[in-house]
C-alpha cells in the first residue's frame, strides 16, 4: 500500500471511531430516533419490518453494539495490523444493513454511506493487490499435504 492509502485508510479508521463514540451522545445523533424513524418507515414491509421494531424496542443494545463495531472497527484501520481485511469486509456489510434498515426513514444515508462503502471498496482492493501471492513451493507443499 502507499502512503496515500494508509493516510485514507487511518482517517476512515477515526471517522470510524469517532462516529462510533458519537452513538452515546443524542446530541450527535439517536440511535433511538433512528431506530424508531426506521420502525415507522418500514412498518408493513415483509421481514424488515418486524426486525426493525424489534430493533427500535432495544436501542440500548443496538446503540452498544454499532458503536463497539464501529470503534473497534476503526482502531484496527488505524493501527493497520492483520485484520484490517476482515475489519473492511465488517464495515461493508454494517453499511448494507444499516442502509436497508434506514434508507425509508433517512434517504441521505445512501450519500453519507457511498462515500464509506467506496473507500472500503478501494482499501480492500489495494488489500489484495498488495498482499504476494503464494509462492509455487507452498503451493507444492499444500497439495502434497493433502493427498497423504
């Protein structure tokens, strides 16, 4: 990775962090405003709907788990260490979910989270594209260990 994408990957990882602490602070944003907006706008919908009111009766455990994801999410991101991978796959699929619950209720989020879901997107395929290939004596040593 070049420095360029560290830069990006470590300021996503604070915005990260910092939205995740934000969920504790109503005056940043209400988790259980969200949650009860998301309810009445998915009302009627088929599967979303009742998972949706279910959420919006537990705002305390939503509230604690996004925003541990989020931070813990944004630590591994900034420190860059071995699951920063695995941390952009989880921030993925959080931003679809969080969008298919939402999106009824707060339509911008499609604008706030495509910026996200992009950078996700790029870091992850930086990832990879920096990540060596396994080397042929591997690979040999592999498949002889498996027809043994």
């Amino acid at each position: 990775m070049t420095k360029r994408d560290l830069i990006l990957q470590r300021t996503v990882g604070v915005l990260y962090v910092i939205a995740g602490i934000g969920k504790f602070f109503p005056e940043i944003e209400s988790v259980e405003e969200r949650l009860d907006g998301a309810a009445d706008g998915n009302d009627g919908i088929a599967v979303i709907g009742p998972f949706t009111e279910w959420l919006a009766e537990h705002p305390t455990g939503v509230t604690v788990f996004v925003a541990a994801a989020m931070a813990v999410s944004g630590v591994v991101l900034i420190l860059d260490r071995a699951l920063v991978v695995a941390a952009l796959y989880g921030q993925l699929l959080m931003l679809v979910c969080l969008v298919v619950i939402l999106v009824s209720s707060v339509p911008q989020i499609l604008v706030m989270d495509a910026a996200f879901f992009a950078a996700a997107i790029y870091l992850l395929v930086q990832h990879r594209r920096s990540t060596p290939p396994p080397s042929a004596e591997a690979t040999t040593r592999a498949r002889t260990d498996t027809q043994s």
